[in-house]
C-alpha cells in the first residue's frame, strides 16, 4: 500500500538550555539552531523550539527559565529537568515528525524511545560520551573532519556541513585591524591571537562572550586581561550589525583555536565579508581556509604573525566567490529538510493525545509560549 508523506513537517528542536538562540548567538549550535528554524518557517514547515529566555526565533518558541548569574552542576540539573518537562509537554499535545537536539548535553533530555529524533553533533566527537553511538536515535556531524575522527564509530554517519546567510555579509574598504570572535575560553586560544598581533605590531578587536563558567572567567583574568592595552582591545559582545561591519573592515580573521574545530562559522562569516583568515591548521578549518588564497594556516604565533601582513596580498573578491560557492545557507538547510524528510518519512509520527493545544501548554514557571 501507498504511504502518503505529508507535505508540512512539524520539527521541535531542542537548544543547549544555559544558552539563548539568536541571530547574534555566540555559540555555532546556537547560530545552526536558529538557520534552520527560519528556513522551516520560511519553507512552509512549523517549527517550535524549546530555548531558553532571551531567544529569538521565527516559529514557536517553548520559552524556558533564563540561564543563572553563575553556572553550577545544580543548575546544570534544574536546567535538564525544566528541559525534560519542556519536550514532555510539547509532544503531549503536539504532533510532531521529529526532535533535532543540538546541545552537547542532549543524552539528558532526550524524548522517550520511539520518537523520531536527530542529533547533531556540533562538537568534537570525544567530548561526548560514547553510549551515544548505541543510542536508538539518528546521528549527523558537521564535517568530514569529525566524522573522520570518530574512527568506526562515526563511518556511516551523514554530514551535513554548517554554512551562513551570505547575504548579511558585503565587502567594504579594509582597515589596518586583525579581527578575533568567538566565546572567551581556553580551548578557543585567544591570548595566542593576542600575541601574534602585538609580534606583528598591528591593532587586534578582541570581540565575545565570557560565559559565567568559572574556568572560563579565570582564563579572561588570567589570560586576556594582562594582554590588553592601547592597540589590541576587548570589545565584549556584539550586536549583528556591529559584527557584520568589524568583520568587513578587518585586515583578517585569525582563529587560533587550541582544539580540533568541528567547523567555523566566523571563519565562515569573514570569508563572506571579504575578509581572509589566519587559521591554525587543527580540526576542519583546513576545509575551510585555503591556505594562500583566502587565508593561511598557521602552526605557532610566529608563523601566525607572518600571515597577518601576508594577508594584504589576498584579494577580498576571492575570498566572497569562495563564500558563496561553498558555505551557503541554502546548501545546508536542503541538506537538513533531506534528512528530516527521511526520518520523518521512516519512523512513526508522534500524534497528539488530546491534551490542550501547545498555545495553552504551561511547561514550567515561568515558561512561555511566544513568537520571537
């Protein structure tokens, strides 16, 4: 007998709770988190997320309690348990094809068994545990880099890569500054994009979020702060705008991350405005750098040093065809409708059990229901 697909998929996605999804999200989850749920909105799909407040989506959002001043195991766990009640509420009176979970935590919060569910790792496959490889759900990575570092495990997974809305980024006169974004962490390396710019002897904008996570606060005050003065600042967060405009003014990007990248969207994000980027040669950035045309790989701060003036040679217009041509928006949302219409169509929908509509739904104090 014929089975019928419909046409209109209803996707609930699932974002790291201690994290707000936006335009401007700092996290890659979080910036993936909120590509695809426009592009379901915008492709005639219904798309509810289950975030955290002060997220701003384009379909409904399940509005979850605001991350805590200080990040804790407890609140850890308050977070996961408000998460679970989250998904239980929606699924109880939503249909639903599917649940994609992006955060690193998701083994916490998963659905019950049987409902159709993705997972997308977007972190390097050694940080998750491994029982999730023998869990009943679907898995995808975000390169052919970390899929290839999962050895076995991860041979038979799909990869959908990571790419950006090309056109919030444009070309513009360049300035004499290095440019450096991203969460202020250890992992990410920035003191080391500090010191290649103070060795190359060109002004650095230092821009992020520290999240309250002690290690994190200890690194800026330990790390950062001691580097800064006249010529390399920090900036803090940025608005989108205030990115787009330093990203397109910048003489590189230099990503000087101290771990196996799974991908990278500023990278991303600089080669679309224009602008090359100095890399250090770990994880997936070499698929995205191409080493003497739209930036360089580097492996120390002298050699990251060298690049940054090496980067007067690179033409800017290169570096947007190469934008285009490779990390589009639209490559990665069809690449996700595909994998969602192929779970969806092979795995039992969820159905509504007759509790009230999700507008109606409470799903913990002070939970909300809104468009954002």
């Amino acid at each position: 007998m014929a089975v019928h697909r419909r046409s209109m998929l209803t996707v609930l996605q699932i974002a790291f709770p201690l994290a707000p999804v936006w335009a401007g999200a700092v996290g890659g989850a979080e910036q993936m988190l909120h590509l695809l749920d426009a592009a379901l909105v915008a492709a005639g799909h219904r798309s509810i997320v289950v975030a955290c407040a002060g997220s701003r989506v384009a379909g409904e959002l399940v509005e979850m309690p605001a991350p805590p001043l200080r990040l804790s195991e407890r609140e850890k766990e308050t977070a996961w348990t408000a998460t679970r009640n989250a998904i239980a509420t929606v699924l109880g009176g939503t249909r639903i094809d599917l649940v994609h979970v992006h955060g690193i935590d998701f083994p916490r919060y998963l659905p019950p068994a049987g409902v159709p569910t993705l997972a997308t790792l977007h972190l390097p496959l050694s940080w998750y545990p491994k029982s999730i490889f023998t869990l009943d759900i679907r898995l995808n990575c975000v390169s052919e880099t970390q899929r290839r570092g999962g050895g076995a495990a991860a041979a038979g997974l799909p990869v959908v890569p990571n790419g950006i809305a090309l056109d919030g980024f444009s070309l513009a006169r360049k300035r004499g500054y290095a440019l450096a974004l991203g969460r202020i962490c250890p992992e990410k390396g920035f003191h080391l994009a500090l010191d290649a710019a103070r060795r190359a002897g060109v002004p650095l904008a230092l821009a992020g979020q520290v999240f309250p996570y002690p290690a994190h606060e200890r690194y800026f005050r330990d790390e950062i702060a001691p580097r800064l003065d006249r010529k390399r600042r920090f900036l803090g967060p940025l608005d989108p705008a205030r990115r787009r405009r330093l990203l397109a003014g910048a003489r590189c990007l230099l990503v000087p991350s101290e771990v196996a990248e799974t991908s990278s969207l500023v990278a991303m994000e600089a080669l679309a405005s224009g602008t090359p980027v100095v890399a250090f040669r770990r994880g997936a950035l070499p698929e995205i750098v191409e080493d003497g045309r739209t930036g360089f790989l580097v492996d120390n701060v002298e050699e990251m040093a060298a690049a940054i003036e090496r980067c007067r040679g690179l033409s800017p217009a290169a570096c947007r065809a190469v934008a285009e041509a490779r990390f589009s928006a639209a490559s990665t949302t069809r690449g996700y409708l595909r994998l969602y219409e192929e779970i969806a169509g092979t795995s039992p929908i969820v159905r509504s059990t007759g509790v009230p509509s999700l507008k109606s739904a409470i799903v913990t104090e002070p939970t909300a229901i809104s468009n954002r």
